[in-house]
C-alpha cells in the first residue's frame, strides 16, 4: 500500500523535525485537538507558526516511547489514520497510553486540516499526575467554578500537590467545587461570604482564607463586608480567631492595592 500524507507527515517529522514537517503542511492549515483546556497541546494551532507551536509543545510535554501506525488510508482530499502511542509525560513521570485517530484534508498534496482523537481522560490523568481516574464532568466543572473565584489559584494548587498527593489535589476540586458549589439553593456571592465566616472561625486556615477573601471580593464582595462578616465571628469562635482573620483581611487587602488587583463592582 502507497504511503499516504499522513505517513509522510510523521516520517518528516520523525527525521527532520518541525521544520520538514512543515513541508507538507498548507500555510493557511489548521491543527487540532480537543481536550482538557489544562493540557497545553489541547486548542487549535494555525498556519505554520500555530503548527510549529504545536509541535514544539509536544517536544515539550511528553517523551514519546512508542508511537504506531497501525493503518492509514487517503482518498483523494481525504486521509485518515489510526494507532497506538505511549508518551511518558515530563512534568509528572507518569506514561500516557492510547490508541489514537487522526482524520486529515489534503490541499495540493498537503495536509490543510489536522484532527486528533485520543484518550483525553487519560492524558489529563497523566498530565497531573494523578494515579486515579478523574471523574471528568465533576473535575472539568469544579475546576471552571474555582478560576471563576479564585483566578489561577486551583491550577497552582494542583501544581503544588502533584508530586506528594496528586489525589487530594482532584478532591480539593471535585468535592468542593465540583459538587457543593454547583448547588442552586446559594448564589456564588453567599458561599464565598460562608467561606470566609468558616476559615475565620477554624483559626488555623490562614492561606485558605486569604484565597477565599480574594475570591469573594473577585466576585463582588465589599471589602465592608468582609470585615463585618469576621467581626462576628468574634462573638461564635473567639476575639483570637476574629483578630487573625483581620489581619488576614488586611494583607488581602494590601495586596490587591499594591498589586493591581481591583475588587469587582
């Protein structure tokens, strides 16, 4: 059987990098691959630069250990391929393994649109180095709700857990985030308010409750408010813990000043 442009495409690429790749790729291609927005190569890669860094970010990510092409087949402006890989993923040590399609236009002998399907569960798991499977409607969903608080502060922690307690990480998203906070009884403003009131009265959750005072002034809190709410707190769990979550406040507060960071109206 003739080779196709997709054998051709990873025999370039293979032997020659990027930039023999390229060869057989349209200026005006688009690559793509739907996943978890948290895994880098996921999205769509335009023209030759957009393909490139999609390549290049591959390089970056994963140490290919197997990679087949189990059949590929082209007919006319249409190529279709499908196979088995196994990446060992850089950032978390763990193997990434998949069969994997890939579905391809041709425009004057080259690839013009590049579709990838994978196992996308799967590399999301390795991706974070988690050792178990991610319930990805729950994960997607908590992970969404908590950058819609707190910004980038979930992805930072799960980097921070990754390499001693990947799991805990998944449930500080899932659980919380994934199941409480997708509740309807509560709006968003409330539970923020709630979490605030909580942490203050714990006493012992300093880092937590400056992550969430800055996640309800994102949200709309007033800064009012949030000294109000750890007022009360003085009267159900001590002055000791109203006066530790003030001063928490304050940094909050001073950070955002000095930072740039604006309170939401």
């Amino acid at each position: 059987m003739a080779n196709t442009i997709i054998d051709e495409f990873f025999a370039a690429l293979g032997s020659g990098g990027a930039e023999a790749a390229l060869k057989l790729v349209t200026p005006d291609a688009t690559f793509e691959a739907q996943g978890p927005p948290s895994v880098p190569i996921y999205g769509r890669f335009e023209g030759h630069d957009g393909v490139r860094r999609f390549i290049a970010t591959l390089g970056e990510l994963f140490d290919t250990e197997r990679f087949e092409i189990r059949q590929s087949t082209q007919s006319g402006e249409i190529a279709f391929a499908y196979g088995y890989m196994e990446h060992r993923v850089r950032r978390a040590g763990q193997v990434f393994r998949s069969e994997w399609a890939l579905y391809c236009e041709v425009r004057d002998g080259r690839i013009s649109t590049y579709k990838m399907f994978e196992d996308t569960a799967a590399l999301a798991t390795a991706y974070n180095g988690m050792t178990m499977i991610i319930d990805s409607d729950r994960f997607t969903s908590g992970l969404a709700k908590l950058k819609e608080i707190d910004g980038e502060a979930g992805e930072h922690v799960i980097d921070a857990l990754k390499d001693i307690a990947p799991d805990l990480a998944r449930y500080t998203i899932e659980f919380p985030f994934g199941d409480i906070y997708q509740r309807p009884g509560l709006d968003l403003r409330s539970r923020e308010i709630a979490a605030v009131a909580a942490l203050t009265a714990l006493g012992t959750a300093q880092p937590q409750l400056k992550v969430h005072i800055h996640g309800a002034l994102n949200i709309g809190c007033t800064r009012t408010e949030i000294v109000e709410v750890i007022i009360q707190m003085a009267v159900y769990a001590g002055f000791p813990a109203a006066l530790n979550g003030m001063f928490a406040a304050k940094e909050v507060f001073v950070e955002r000043d000095t930072g740039g960071s604006s309170d939401k109206p």
